[in-house]
C-alpha cells in the first residue's frame, strides 16, 4: 500500500519474541503482539467455518461474532481470570468464549431477547437437571397434538406478539408452540429458560425466512434434537469452563452510562476489563434483531413471546437511530457516547476489540473513529498487515446475507476488527 513504510526487517525479531514496540513503520500504532500472536488473529478472521461447538447455536442471533475470532481476541488480549466486557452482548458469543476460557466476563444489551439468550447460553447445568430439559423436550413432542387445547395466551395475542402465525401455513406451527411454551417447567427458573430457549431455537428454524413451513412431524424432531444439542452445547462449555467457573454478568441496559451502572460500580473500582471484545449495531445496515420474517417480509415478535420477556421500542431501538437520515445522526450520536462510555470502563491496560460492518465503509469508518478519537481512543494496527490494503483486519463473513436471505448480500458482509486503547 502507497505511503506506508515496507515492513522493518529489525522488527521482526522482536515480534517473534512478544516484544513488538507499540510505534510502528509509517506513524500508525501498533498492538504490541507477536507475530505468532498476530497470525492467530488474522487466521481466527479468515476462517469460513460455520459457527459451531459449546452453546453457540442455541439461537442464531443476527449478526453474531464468530466464536473463532473471538476465542483469538480473548486468547491473545487477556490472561484467565481477568474480566471481558462486551457492552453489545448480543446472543453472547464474547461470554460463552470467555467462560470457556477461564475469563469472567460482563455483557449488556437493550434487548431482553439478547439478555435471555446470553443468559441461557452461560447458565452451567448439571447432568441431572439437563436429563430433565432432554426428557420434558421428548414428552413435549409427543403431547403436542391439533386436536387438543392450546393455551390462549390472549396478552401476548392482544399486545401483537402472535401477528402473522395465524395463517393457513403456520396455524399448527402456532399451536405447537403455544403448548410447548405453556408446558414449559415451571419453579427452576433456569430449567424454565433452557426449555423455552430450545422452543426458541425450533420455533426460528421453523418460521424465520423460511419459504416451505416444516411438517408437524419435523417440528417435533427439531425439538428433541435442540434439546439434544443444548444440553451437548452446555456439558461441553461446563467441562472447558472447569471446576471453579468464572463468573458472568449480564445486564440489560444501554453501552451509553455503563461506568455509571450501580450494579457495576463495586467491581469495576477493583479492577477493569482487559479486554473489551464487542459489536455494536452497524451503521445504515438494517439487521433485524429481535423479530422474524414469515411471509416475505411479514415481521413476528414471538421470539419475544416464547423468552417471556418484553420488546424494546420498535426497529430503530435495536439499531441506534432511524437508518432513513442518510447522515445517521443518532447512530453516530449513541456511537460517540458509548465509546465514552467504553473508555470510562477502560485503564491503560486495556485492549478495546470492535468488529463491524458499514453500508458505507469509506465514509462511515471514517466517522467511527472520529467518535472512537474523541473518546480518547486511539487506533492500534497489527504490523503483520501493514503492506495490505488500509492495513485493517478486514474478513468476509461467509452466509451472511441480510433480511434473511431474501436480498442479495451487501457490503456489509464484509466486516472489520478494530483494536483500540486508551490514548496514552
Ligand atoms: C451486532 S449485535 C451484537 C452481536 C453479538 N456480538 C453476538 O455475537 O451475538 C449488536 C447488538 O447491540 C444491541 N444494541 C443496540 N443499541 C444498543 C445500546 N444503545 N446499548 C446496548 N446494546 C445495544 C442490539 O440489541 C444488538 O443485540
């Protein structure tokens, strides 16, 4: 790449020995890693695996990191027994990564659907409590039959959240999932959320984008075999997680005020993250977050309704600003608060990872790490990468296409891994 000094043959002894000066050629800041170091990284994001392993698939939430990319943020910025924060938790990659590694780990989200999923994701089960999920999935397949009641759930009807399952195709999916949500097992309330959250995980297979419903019969296949993998996913990330699990917070509240929150406070006067690995919305870029689509581009709210939680306050909530302002206003307000607020959580040891995607990547990224600088945030570059493109860790995202598959893919499926600190 024009302007930018060919890589220093005496900086690379250096780099191999985990000693890499933090100035790097061409006046850019660098992260201080090994190349060894360096290469995990560059290899974790150009891997094309699927998301697979621990709990990563109890729920496809839109969007989501990839676990290898942040397995090799965690591995290579922190040290087990350190703390990670993710302040856009999401589904909660970041902390199922980093309980299976021996971090403690913080997440917060404005959604409840992202609050419950995460939740779910990094409950530790025992054996017995997990054969109790498998077998209420075996006898909840077997009861489910059209010709029985199902529970009304008038509220949830009434307040919107069954719109659109009514229809000719999705009637019995409707009734299979109103009983199995009214049957789930009540007085555990963490045995009660594994169970909805493999109802959830059938319920997006069965309807999200989908152009053909599944039979009955499938529908009941797919939730024993959820119930198989979520207790597979959570006997896994128990036996990584060890004798004595990290501990995992979870928050559901705004990135923007985080230093403030009382339920932080204590824990972050002790000691800051090392490592805040996370994934804000992506400016312009329509994801749904919290619905699904059935018919097209018909939206349902009943993810909500099976997590027994609330929705926020329409698209526009999930995704910090109204997309329809070419300039993005609010986005990059909420942006420039929240990075203030990732800085506020920051000490000077501290490696800020932000992956994300642009409608625009020229202008856009321009102006995130303009609200990153005026955080006091400055940008860091791996020296690996310094002869390649604009020097970034740029990765396509394989399967990603927006709207579910109903549009072709956009730009967006690229995305970047930026690496910050505090300005020194
Ligand atoms: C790109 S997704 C994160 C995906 C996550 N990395 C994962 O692996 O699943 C962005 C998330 O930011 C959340 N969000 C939007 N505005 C927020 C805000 N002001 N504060 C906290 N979370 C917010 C959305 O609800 C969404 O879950």
């Amino acid at each position: 790449m024009s302007g930018i000094a060919p890589f220093d043959t005496a900086l690379r002894p250096m780099l191999e020995a985990g000693r890499a000066p933090l100035i790097g050629g061409g006046g850019r800041l660098t992260i201080g890693l090994s190349a060894d170091q360096q290469r995990r990284l560059i290899d974790a994001a150009h891997s094309m695996a699927p998301v697979a392993g621990l709990t990563h698939n109890f729920y496809r939430y839109p969007a989501r990191f990839s676990p290898q990319v942040a397995r090799a943020a965690i591995e290579t910025l922190s040290e087990p027994g350190d703390i990670v924060a993710d302040s856009f938790v999401g589904g909660g990659t970041s902390l199922v990564e980093a309980l299976a590694s021996g971090r403690h780990a913080i997440g917060s989200d404005i959604s409840t659907l992202a609050v419950f999923v995460a939740r779910v994701k990094t409950t530790l089960l025992d054996a017995d409590r997990l054969q109790i999920v498998e077998r209420w999935a075996e006898r909840t397949a077997t009861a489910i039959n059209m010709r029985d009641e199902a529970p009304p759930f008038e509220d949830w009807a009434e307040a919107g959240y069954l719109r659109h399952l009514d229809h000719r195709d999705r009637w019995r999916i409707r009734k299979a999932l109103a009983q199995a949500v009214g049957w789930v097992p009540s007085g555990d309330q963490a045995l009660e959320d594994l169970a909805r959250c493999i109802v959830l995980r059938t319920a997006q297979w069965a309807l999200d984008g989908r152009r053909t419903i599944p039979s009955l019969a499938e529908f009941k296949a797919n939730l024993v075999s959820s119930a198989k993998a979520a207790t597979a996913g959570l006997t896994s990330l128990a036996a990584a997680a060890g004798d004595d699990p990290a501990n995992i917070l979870i928050l559901n509240r705004s990135a923007v005020g985080l230093e403030t929150d009382p339920c932080l406070s204590g824990c972050l006067a002790e000691r800051k993250p090392r490592l805040i690995l996370t994934s804000p919305p992506y400016p312009g870029v329509h994801v749904l977050y919290h619905r699904w689509q059935v018919d097209g581009r018909k939206e349902t709210r009943a993810p909500f309704w099976i997590a027994n939680t609330l929705d926020g306050a329409g698209g526009s909530y999930y995704t910090m600003g109204d997309r329809k302002r070419p300039d993005l206003p609010v986005y990059f307000e909420t942006l420039a608060a929240a990075q203030k607020s990732l800085a506020a959580i920051s000490d000077p040891d501290t490696t800020i990872v932000q992956i994300v995607a642009f409608s625009k990547p020229d202008s856009q990224l321009k102006r995130y790490n303009e609200a990153a600088a005026a955080a006091g945030l400055e940008e860091l570059r791996l020296d690996l990468l310094r002869d390649e493109g604009d020097g970034r860790l740029w990765r396509e995202v394989p399967n990603r296409k927006w709207y579910n598959g109903t549009r072709p893919a956009t730009p967006a499926s690229n995305e970047v891994v930026l690496f910050y600190r505090l300005a020194r």
